[in-house]
C-alpha cells in the first residue's frame, strides 16, 4: 500500500478529538485506501484490532445495514464498555440517514468515527445540517504528480521528468489506473467506468433523473469547456444547437449534481482589490483530467488547459481555497488562500514574445501585496524573480513542498 502522507499529516492530528473525521471525494480517489493508511496509524499507536470496526457498505458483506437504526445496533453490540472504540464507516451514503446513526453514537459511547462518502449528502453545505457542527471534513482528490510519481516508482520503472509529466497529463490520477503498465486504452476503459459508476450512481439513480441524455449532453459540453469563462447562455446556445431547449434554472440544478458527485468544482471569481467573492463569471475544472480524455478524447493541443487543471487541483489538494482572481480588468489565473496563506500564480505553456511577458508579469505586479506571486512556464528558461514575481517550471511547482 503506497502512502499519500500529504493526507495523513492533515487528519492524523484529529485522532481521538470529538469530531467526526469525514473524507469526501470523487469516487475511486483513493478514500478507502487512506482510511487503511488511518487503522495502520492506530494500530502503530498500540490501538488493538478488537476495538477498531471497519464498515464498507458498497460491500455486499454489509448489506443487511441500510438504515441508520441497523447501522447503530450494530455498532452498539460491538463498542467498547471501557476503552475508546475506532469506528470506520465507508461509503456511508448508501446508509439511509447515516447521520443520525453518527450523532446518536457519538453521544452515547467512547468511540472516535471515521466515515467516507462520495455523493452529495457529503458536500460541506449538507454535513454541516447533519452533524451541527460536530465534524471536521477532507477532501481527497485524485493522485497529484508527486503521488503519481510514487506509484510509478512502485509499479514500473520511471522514465525522465518531463515524459513522466506528459505521461501524467494523459493518463490522469486515477489510482487504479496506475496499478500496472495499460495501455492508453486499458487506462481510458478504467476510467470510463469510474465516469459510469459516478453519472449512474452518485447521480441518475439517487436522483432519479428521467432525461439521461440532457444530462449526458450537459456534460458533454462541461467536458469540452473545462477552465473557460461559464455562463448558462453559453450552455443553452449549445443545447439548441443540438435541437434542445433547456432552462437555465435547470442547467444549474445538473451543475449542482456534478459538483455533488465531486466530479466538476467550482472555481469561483474572487476581486482582489475589492476583498471578495463574486457570483457570477466562475470556471469550472475536473476532478481529474482524464475523465475528459475517456469521454472525448485526448487532444494535445490544449496543453494549456490541462496544466490549469492540474495546478487546480494539487492546490486544493494541499487544503488550499482557490479562485480565479479579479483586479479591475485584468485576470490572474489563481488566487490560492489557506489560513493566514495566500499566493497568486499565472501559468502558462511557453513566453515566446514580449507581448505574453508582459501580460503574465503585468498581471501580478498590478497586485499591491506582498504575498508570494508565481508565473509558472513549462518551457526552456532561466528561472529567477522578477520584481518580486518567482519564475518557476509547472513540474518544480508541483513537486516543491516551499509553498
């Protein structure tokens, strides 16, 4: 079992206070397999296996449990009358009013509860109504480079940096797909099927949603616009070119369901001179790249694109709130803010003109702080600071743990 300590070193600190642990995240990114990383940590701490319970309930092995009523007596029968009790509940969306089952045993025993889920009962919005306030949450993402990285060094032999990233940019950071040496083909059927569980499962049946194929064509077009300006007008024009017709309020009721199943996020605008968050002109960005290759195929020519992604999503991965950010005209590609944290970061393919230097360094120097400022390049240069401004390559970036 490969470590994404990354993950660990964020929850590790919460063993035994009176919170429920609850890691979200798309479906296949490995939540199960850090929650094993999490009983190994217990049982490392002289924890004994007797008082850790391990529930998965995609499995058929838990299929009897599925109300909260079953889930509790179960539970209960098992708990510790003298010690703190561990309790791992996987996949604990398929549990009718989980919650309520956490609460009651949250408060009757000694137990410390872990839970995972991948649906919208999980989103932030919807835990805070159902554990009022008595739950701390993860969101774990896809493999980032430097995991990916880790799992090819286990599983086959690596190649030079640069290849590796190219190879990481094509395959995504499904973990599964990274398990042996696929083919491209291989790896995309994997994937596709993450896709099919996600639409089918977290999000057709448990929203019993009749017009699959609006559904379908939504995303479709979510798909091919990743990281593109959004608007429902944009979204509308494309369905009729279609021959349908589908109301705005509509649009965003299927948005909502996908960012529910963690596969597309949100990116709101966030105006860097005003101090706050706007409601309108937000990109959207996937859960990981290779959804969109399995659905539409790869196409090299928007390298630019999937190194916003990635950057998207390794930021959010490190705990980091990410926006793309607004001052006056001007936009910066993100703006990344954890705690008292906070850094901007223009990315782009190559600086092969004074015009795109002067765009991607005027942007950042218009911003009057003095937060780290990055522009991040995946072409031949000399790195250096610039007025302030840090020039780094997308792969050290990625790899550095200096921000």
């Amino acid at each position: 079992m490969i470590q994404r300590p990354r993950y660990l070193r964020r929850i590790v600190p919460f063993i035994d206070s009176p919170l429920i642990k609850v890691l979200t995240g798309v479906r296949r990114a490995g939540k199960t397999t850090i929650m094993a990383m999490l009983r190994e940590e217990l049982m490392a701490r002289g924890i004994s296996p007797d008082r850790i319970l391990s529930y998965r309930f995609d499995s058929l092995q838990f299929d009897e449990i599925k109300t909260a009523k079953s889930l509790y007596n179960e539970i209960k029968g098992k708990v510790s009358s003298e010690r703190k009790t561990y309790v791992f509940l996987d996949e604990i969306q398929e549990v009718e009013n989980w919650e309520k089952a956490v609460n009651s045993l949250m408060t009757d025993f000694d137990v410390d509860i872990y839970v995972t889920g991948s649906n919208s009962r999980m989103m932030s919005a919807e835990i805070s109504t159902y554990l009022t306030g008595r739950y701390i949450s993860f969101e774990i993402f896809p493999l980032t480079f430097s995991e990916y990285l880790d799992f090819r060094r286990d599983y086959a032999q690596l190649s030079g940096m640069r290849a590796e990233f190219a190879r990481f940019l094509r395959y995504g950071g499904f973990p599964a797909v990274h398990l042996r040496e696929y083919t491209e083909g291989e790896a995309y059927q994997i994937v596709h099927d993450i896709y099919n569980s996600i639409i089918f499962t977290d999000i057709v049946k448990r929203s019993q949603i009749r017009k699959i194929d609006q559904l379908e064509r939504i995303v479709k077009y979510m798909f091919s616009t990743v990281g593109q300006t959004f608007s429902a007008q944009s979204v509308s024009r494309y369905l009729k070119s279609e021959h349908r017709s589908l109301e705005a309020e509509t649009i965003y009721e299927y948005l909502k369901k996908l960012e529910g199943a963690f596969i597309l996020h949100r990116c709101s605008r966030y105006d860097i001179r005003g101090k706050e968050t706007l409601k309108t002109l937000e990109k959207y960005y996937l859960a990981d790249l290779s959804l969109q290759y399995a659905m539409l195929s790869y196409n090299p020519s928007e390298i630019a694109v999937m190194i916003e992604n990635t950057l998207y999503t390794e930021m959010c991965s490190r705990g980091y709130s990410v926006f793309v950010g607004k001052i006056d005209a001007r936009e910066i590609d993100f703006v990344a803010t954890k705690a008292d944290q906070k850094l901007y970061v223009q990315a782009t393919t190559e600086i092969s003109s004074t015009a795109t230097e002067k765009r991607e360094y005027e942007n950042l120097l218009s911003i009057q702080d003095n937060y780290p400022k990055y522009v991040l390049r995946l072409d031949e240069f000399a790195s250096g600071n610039y007025e302030g401004i840090l020039t780094m390559n997308v792969i050290d970036f990625l790899l550095s743990d200096q921000w």
